[in-house]
C-alpha cells in the first residue's frame, strides 16, 4: 500500500513499486522523491515510513526488507542505497538466490534532521541519530550518535584521533 501526503511531490521519474506482501510506503508531508529514484519492497515485509520535509535526491535506491523509518527533515544526497536487508549464504549445497534472507537485524532508522551525503550505503541494523551529518561515501552499518558528524572508512567521528 502506498499512501502519499497531498503536500509531497514525486518526479514522474522516480519508480516506486507496490508490494505484493502487504507492506506500506508512506510519505510524509512536504517530502520529495527526485527523478530516478527506485524504491522496491524486496526481501521482507518491513515499512517504508517517511516523515515530514524529507528529500531523496537522483538516484537512490531503498529496498524495504525490514522495514526503514526516516524522521522529519532528513535530506539524503544522490545515489545514496538503503538496503535493511542481508541474503542468506552459508549453504554450499544451494546457490545463493535459493537461501532466501537472513533474519533482520532492526532494519534502518534514521532520526530528525539527519543529512547523509552522496553515494552512502546504509546496511540493516543502522541507527542514525538525530542531526548527525554522514560523509559521502560512507557505509554505514550500526549506531551514528546524535549531532555527530562522520566520514572516512572506517566510518569515524571527524576530529577523533585514528
């Protein structure tokens, strides 16, 4: 089921599937999907639940698996990939695509005033607290402290020591 606020807007280029296992992506008010945005309910029965004042800009890709909660005034920069989703793979007497998925691990919440910047990958399990800033290119897996800002691989607070 997907339930869109009047007030959001959606680029007639975006692509955002309708699950076939009942879950529900809803956006919040004053929210905005850019082109070439895919969102795809995929490898579990979790909730897309957008807030207010969200952006996902060009490119992203979110796969509900275990669900994903985005809070009010979030903005995620381009070509960013939400995935709260792991593929089963330890038996070597089926191939991977056979395994189905791993049990989840919380799927992926992200609190208020959160900026991720481009080309980020969040994995099942992430927590970002509210106002903490992600560098591009990070991958992110695991609890982001609130107002924090991180970058670099590893994912590090900036100005800690390495």
């Amino acid at each position: 089921m997907i339930e869109v606020h009047p007030s959001a807007r959606i680029s007639r280029f975006a692509d955002i599937e309708d699950s076939v296992r009942g879950s529900r992506i809803v956006l919040g008010a004053d929210s905005v999907i850019d082109s070439f945005v895919k969102i795809k309910p995929a490898g579990g029965s979790g909730d897309l639940l957008m807030g207010r004042h969200v952006v996902i800009n060009s490119g992203c890709v979110l796969y509900t698996g275990h669900g994903i909660r985005i809070g009010d005034n979030v903005a995620i920069a381009a070509n960013c990939t939400l995935a709260p989703v792991n593929h089963a793979y330890l038996r070597r007497d089926r191939l991977i695509r056979e395994q189905g998925f791993l049990p989840s691990k919380g799927g992926i919440v992200i609190e208020d005033d959160v900026w991720i910047g481009a080309n980020c990958v969040l994995l099942d399990g992430t927590i970002i607290r509210q106002g903490a800033v992600v560098g591009a290119g990070a991958v992110v897996k695991g609890e982001l402290q609130a107002f924090g800002v991180y970058a670099g691989q590893p994912l590090r607070k900036i100005g800690e020591r390495q």
